[in-house]
C-alpha cells in the first residue's frame, strides 16, 4: 500500500524534495531499482508532468523528486493529484507515495 503524503509546489519555483525509504524501520536498498513519478490536475487528466526522479543513494535507499522552475511556471494553480511508482529488476512495480500536491501562485513576477 502507498504511503499518503501531501506536498506543495511554488509555481515559479524550483520543487525538489528527498526521501528514504524504509519498511518496518529498515532501510530498503534501491540498488537495481528506478523511480518515476508524476503529477495530474486530477485523476482523469490525459496531460500530465512527469517529476525527475532520481535514486541518489541506493545503499541508503534515498531518492529524489523535483520540477524545474520553467515547469512549475506552467501549472495551474491549485490542487493536483501525484503519486511515484518503484521498478524492480524484475520489472515489478509498487506505487510507493501517492496524495494532493498543493500548486500555490506567488507574487513576485519571474
């Protein structure tokens, strides 16, 4: 079962958080695996934005999800659904996080 976890997006903005992941309080090691994720309006939207997702430390089980500033700049505001999906060497996948992602306009202009 996915974890629920809720974040929010500064349009404008370069977005990028880290995780560990862990199961019963160990830490799971990423090696042979890969990460996607990505972000809708709503769960019925054909468009979507594809988030870079990166395993930054296997052994560690710690991986990474960002925006680019120039892609934050084109999402509307308001409340988004995501969630991330781990792959294994056999192919196999989990959807590992899921939940709202809270797009927020600034006020300053870029």
């Amino acid at each position: 079962m996915a974890a629920t976890y809720n974040i929010t997006i500064n349009m404008n903005s370069d977005f990028k958080r880290s995780y560990q992941l862990k199961e019963d309080g160990v830490i799971v090691d990423l090696t042979g695996y890969s990460i996607a994720g990505a972000l809708k309006e709503n769960y019925r939207a054909t468009d979507k934005i594809d988030f870079v997702a990166t395993i930054t430390d296997a052994s560690q089980g710690v991986f990474d999800l960002s925006v680019s500033d120039t892609t934050t700049a084109t999402m509307d505001p308001g409340t988004w659904v995501y969630d991330v999906v781990l792959t294994d060497a056999q192919s196999t996948k989990t959807r590992l996080l899921e939940g709202r992602a809270f797009v927020k306009q600034g006020v300053t202009p870029v």
